[in-house]
C-alpha cells in the first residue's frame, strides 16, 4: 500500500499576493515566487504559504498547465516554468 506524502504545513503570517512579475509573499520580508521559477519550486512554496498543495486543473491552450491554490488562485506552467497567474478575472504572465 502506497503512503500519502503529509500535507505541507502553512507558514503563519504569510499569504499570496499576485503581482505583475508573479507572486509576492506578504509578510515574509520581500520574498517572491516570480515568473521563471521552477514548477516543483513554486508549488512547494506555494503549498507551505498556503498550508496544502495546488491541485491540477484542465488548461485548454496547448502546451500549458494548471493548478488552483486554496485560496481559487490558478498558476500557470509551460514545461517546468511557472508563466503565468490569473484569480478573479485578473491575470499577469501566460494565461489559459
């Protein structure tokens, strides 16, 4: 029987900012999760902000792909990069 990773721990105080070259991470002394990042980076970050990971879901625009946050945040990957954001008819980077 296969063992479920443990579900990442959310960092107190910090939260998701979509800003035009990214993510900030509010509360964290300037940090951010720009565009260029590597996809398992990102999300590893992501998921500890957030305390529990992106899920996968469907990107219709060829060559990309999707994963929405808690927080109804979707982030965008070409290949291993993170591209692109978009939440609440708002978006910066490559969108699906």
């Amino acid at each position: 029987m296969a063992s479920e990773a443990p579900a990442p721990v959310s960092a107190p105080g910090l939260r998701l900012v979509p800003a035009p070259a990214g993510l900030d991470v509010a509360g964290s002394g300037g940090r951010e999760i720009g565009f260029g990042r590597d996809r398992a980076g990102a999300l590893a970050s992501v998921a500890r902000v957030e305390g529990a990971s992106p899920r996968a879901v469907a990107c219709p625009a060829p060559g990309l792909d999707a994963f929405r946050t808690e927080g109804g945040l979707v982030l965008v990957f070409t290949g291993t990069s993170f591209v692109g954001w978009a939440q609440d008819g708002a978006r910066a980077g490559r969108g699906c």
